[in-house]
C-alpha cells in the first residue's frame, strides 16, 4: 500500500462536532472536538431548531484547533469528507442562505394534515395495517409542519435539504448529497436510488417540488473542491476535494465492518439503532425502506429507537446529582462512576423492567415510555441499568423482527456510539443477546467509516473489501453468560413482549386527554 495516507473527517453528531486525522491503516491520529452549547434552541415546548450556520463555524473551529495543533500531519491531509445527523431539514432561499433555523431530528411538532392518497393506495395501505404509520410520516415531516404553519418561508425555499447538503454547499458551492447520505422525510426512492418520481403513489406524503431537492451522487465520488471562503475558514487548500460518504449512521455501519448479514451493527447513541448490511431490498417493516449503505449495490435495513442513550442524559438530569458532583471533583465522566455500580444489580433488575419508548417509533405510533414493577427494593441504580436493559430489548425486538422477515440468523454484534466506551454496558448486550459482542479498535467508528470511501476514491484501496481488511480490526470480545441470558430470554418473553400489546389502548387515551 506504500506510505500512510490521511483524510480530514468532519463528524456532526446532535451532542459535538469533531474533526478527525484519519489513516489508511485505521488509526485516529488526532482529534479535535466542539461540544455543542446549547445542543438546540426550544422557542416552543417539543421544538429542536439550530442555526444551520452553527454547525459550519464549529467545524471551522474544530479545524483550526488540528491546524494548530497538529500542523505536520495537517498539511498531509489528501480529501475532506464530511458525516452528520440524519432528518434535519434546511430551507434555503434563492440567496443560498437559510430562511429559518434547521428542524432537529429530535424535534417533537407535528403537521396536522393527511397524505392525499388515491382510493386504491389507501386501501392498500388499510390492509396492510400501515394506515397510522402513513400518517405519522407525514405529520413528522418537517416540509409539511412549514407549509402549513410557515407559507410565507415556504413560498420563499429555493431548496429545501437535509444538513448534511447544506453544509456540503458551504464547502463547495454545489448542492449536492450522497444517496447513503438521504435519510428524512423527504421524497427519495431507496429501492432505486433516487428520488419519487411525481406520479408515485406515495410521493404525496412528502410532497413538494422537484426543484427544491438536491443533486444526488453516489458514496465516493467527488462533490466538488473547497471553495476559497471554505478553504480560508478551515485552514486548507482549494485543491482538497470534498468526497461523498453517507449520514453518521451509515458510517458507523462500515466502519464497524458490518458488511453482511452475519454482523448486526448496534449504534448505542443519541438514537439507538440496530442495523445489518444485505444485498437484497428488505423492509424491516411495511412501507419502511431501507437506508442505502455506502457499500455500492447494498442496503442497510434498520430499527431506531429515537430516545435511546439520550436516556441517560435524562437520568443524570434527573436521578444522579450525586454522580455528576463526584464525577467533576475526580475529573471523570460521571457515566464511568454509573456503569461501575451496575455490577450491584443483578440481571432483570429484580423485576423492574423499562420500555423506552419516550418518543415513539413509526411502527408503534401509540407507545410511550414504562416502568414497571417498582417496589421498596429498588433504587436510582436499579433504574439506570433497567434503562439500559429496555433499551436493548427494544432493540431485541428489532432484531428478530428483521430475522424473521430476511430468513436468517445474526452470529455477531458490533457496538459503536457512546455507550459502547463501557465494558459494563457491553458484556450486559453480550448477556441479554445471547452473541459475542465486538468492539473494534475506536470509538470513532463513524470517522473510519466516513474515510474508507475517500481512500477508495483517491485509489489508496481497490475496493472496499481491501480497505476494511486494514482500517477495520477487532479490540475486544464480550462472551455471553448462559445463566444471565436464561433470565433475560424469559423476562423478555414473559414480560416485555406484552408490555406494549397490553398497554396500547391505554396510550391511545392518554392521548386523547
């Protein structure tokens, strides 16, 4: 392969931007990180806006802070890539700039309207049972919220675009986006890779204009050079090319090496996520497509559970002053003081069991989150970990739905986000799971796997597969324990698969009042 090559990674989570040295053979040489004060603005109960702008200067910050730094391997980097936050929309007017604060992806506002199906489509949808869910993508969709509430901004848009474009248009001018990048409520065709024509029967769900969406490209091809104010504001060379990746998710996928269906990839984030690679166009539910994966000719079908490790954020606010205070006088996480008491719980909580539901998913439109079968045993630790046991049998539930729907069996887990930093946290998935569960040799999975498609690009690696065999390795393997994963079939059988079936009428009411 020759001598060690370096990529600049760009990664905009909801909590920081991070910029990262990447290379060839996988290393995360430097790293430079901007945490995000406030992570959103609420001018509404339930809103999550940003100026779109905020996440460009962080980036330039970031940038700088490596320059500065790290100047040697700094002036070696040979392309830009760029990964962010999925189903955050910008609208841009004719000027290029924003006409509002982006919508978050966490953003809980609603469009009242329905989708103007046609008498067959709905009676399709009818008996599939996917009525609702229908409904809810519509009312979750940012383009129908603005039309209806905001006509005047709307009438305005030139372009409305997920973050991730805008940003790739403050870097090179070119309103362009990958196709593993287009993940929103907007109008794109998964199964083939573009977006709706204006006939599709589905497309009045998120319906607008042609001409306000972006240009697609493929993973690894080049979106355009920096422009010269890009270049200026983040301390590089014009000659650098921006090249193509896909959302943080995506990243995280390739960058785990889940690459088949023998590997599920499970992302402990802000949004927990559990996902796998396959050849095939599988729905892990009807009418829920697939994402495109960055691997050419691949989808990475997927099952989200929106209010994941945000989770923990909670009940730090909430339950863990006493962490927190000690966590700042050691001058540690106080998630590293947490995860060493969940040892003192045994499996299953004594009885205490989660769903976590906090924001409900698309296929479960009624849930809410639960806590079940409190008594005077319990305590705040018995809540952190039944937290981190109902986010993982959500995920359970997940999994072998997309099993059962594909006809096969996973033989691995992969873990990347936040959560997977704990061996605690890790051994409990191996546990609960019942399969080996790998950490690879960084944190930083969605950076590795932003960069991969740029080292094929620029012809470092023939391929993927040649890639991943050097950028991606194991670090460590948690085995599971038979005996704890005896308890959790059961509980998860007997207990939490009823949860939801028993109390769905119930959320339903409560609702309504």
């Amino acid at each position: 392969m020759g001598n060690t090559h370096i990529i600049l990674a760009f990664d905009i989570g909801t909590q920081s931007t991070r910029a990262l040295l990447i290379s060839s053979e996988g290393e995360i040489i430097a790293k430079a990180q901007k945490g995000h004060h406030p992570a959103y603005i609420s001018r509404k109960s339930g809103w999550a806006e940003q100026d779109p702008d905020f996440y460009y200067k962080n980036m330039c910050r970031v940038s700088g802070q490596l320059k500065e730094s790290f100047p040697e391997q700094f002036h070696k980097i040979e392309a830009v890539t760029l990964t962010t936050i999925r189903c955050t929309s910008v609208c841009v007017g004719s000027d290029g700039k924003p006409l509002r604060p982006a919508i978050l992806w966490l953003d809980q506002r609603r469009a009242k309207g329905c989708p103007r199906l046609n008498r067959c489509v709905a009676a399709a949808v009818k008996a599939a049972g996917m009525t609702r869910t229908l409904q809810l993508q519509y009312r979750k969709s940012h383009c129908n919220w603005i039309r209806e509430n905001e006509p005047e901004i709307w009438a305005q848009t030139k372009k409305y675009v997920l973050l991730g474009t805008y940003l790739n248009y403050k870097l090179t001018g070119k309103m362009k986006d990958s196709t593993a990048s287009i993940v929103g409520y907007v109008p794109y065709d998964f199964k083939n890779r573009r977006w709706k024509k204006k006939y599709d029967l589905v497309r009045p769900v998120f319906d607008m204009p042609d001409e306000m969406m972006c240009d697609l490209v493929q993973p690894g091809d080049v979106i355009g050079h920096l422009t010269r104010q890009a270049a200026e504001d983040l301390g590089l060379s014009t000659k650098l090319q921006l090249i193509a990746t896909g959302t943080d998710k995506a990243c995280e996928i390739l960058g785990l090496g889940c690459v088949n269906r023998k590997r599920a990839a499970i992302s402990f984030g802000t949004t927990a996520t559990i996902t796998f690679t396959t050849g095939n166009y599988l729905e892990p539910e009807t009418f829920i497509p697939p994402y495109d994966s960055i691997l050419p000719a691949h989808y990475t079908p997927e099952v989200e559970i929106f209010r994941g490790y945000w989770l923990i954020s909670w009940f730090k606010k909430e339950f863990a002053q006493k962490e927190v205070t000690e966590a700042i006088n050691l001058k540690v996480q106080p998630e590293e003081i947490l995860n060493k008491k969940l040892k003192e719980i045994p499996a299953g909580c004594d009885g205490l069991v989660l769903q976590p539901y906090f924001t409900p998913n698309l296929t479960m439109p009624e849930a809410k989150g639960a806590v079940i079968g409190l008594s005077d045993v319990h305590t705040r630790i018995h809540l952190y970990r039944a937290i981190i046991e109902g986010i993982n049998f959500a995920l359970m539930d997940g999994m072998r739905h997309m099993e059962k729907r594909g006809g096969f069996r996973f033989e691995e887990i992969r873990v990347g986000g936040g959560g997977a930093q704990s061996s605690e946290i890790c051994q409990i998935t191996a546990d609960m799971f019942g399969l080996p569960v790998v950490r690879t040799q960084t944190y930083e999975v969605s950076g590795i796997g932003s960069a991969i498609p740029a080292f094929v690009s620029l012809g470092v690696f023939g391929s993927y597969k040649e890639a991943l065999r050097h950028m991606v390795y194991k670090k460590d393997v948690f085995q599971p324990n038979k005996k704890q994963n005896a308890v959790y079939r059961k509980l998860y059988e007997d207990v939490y698969k009823q949860i939801y079936p028993r109390l769905s009428e119930i959320y339903m009411r409560m609702s309504e009042i």
